[in-house]
C-alpha cells in the first residue's frame, strides 16, 4: 500500500483550487460562484493544515490560520448569500451578467 506524503495533501489542495479558480471564471450563476470561492477557501485551508502538519512541529500556527479562514468563510457566504437575495429580489434571476449595473 502507498504511503500518504505531503505531495498528496499538497496537489489535492492544489486540485481543489484550481477547480475553484475555473467555476468562479466560467460560471454565470450566483450559487456556482460562491461554491466556487468556498472551494478555494478549502484548497487553500487543506495546504495551511498540511504545512502545519509536516513542517511546524512547534507551534500550532497553521491550524489557527485554519479556524481564522473558516470563520471568515462562513461570514463571507452569509454575507454574499443575502446580498444575493437582496439582488434577487430586484431583478428575478441568478445570472451574473444582468447584475452589471449594480
């Protein structure tokens, strides 16, 4: 069986952002853009726990950045989601291209 390396952890961090980087270019609905920046922010928090993990064996400084980007996660989508509602009951549809006289 095939040990688990920091390489793994790394191109999956990797593979999760690059996905999110795509979704949130080529997308034109709301939802899929802010999936996509939450698929980012995760790329993102899996490379601070791998380096925490294999590098920093002292201090815990990559799980704090961790927690600290998940807290603003969840803010950054409560906050998109209701400016999404409050889009959505103006102009009745989710494409991003309708909202560019906002």
């Amino acid at each position: 069986m095939q040990e688990i390396t920091i390489y793994n952890y790394l191109f999956l961090g990797l593979l999760l952002f690059v996905i999110g980087i795509v979704g949130s270019i080529l997308s034109k609905h709301v939802i899929k853009v802010l999936i996509s920046i939450e698929f980012i922010l995760t790329g993102v928090n899996i490379n601070f726990i791998t380096f925490a993990t294999f590098c920093d064996s002292v201090s815990f400084d990559g799980y704090l950045f961790t927690l600290f980007y998940v807290g603003i996660g969840a803010v950054e989508l409560a906050v998109a989601l209701y400016i999404f509602y409050l889009m959505y009951n103006k102009k009745q549809s989710e494409n991003i291209e309708n909202y560019g006289d906002l």
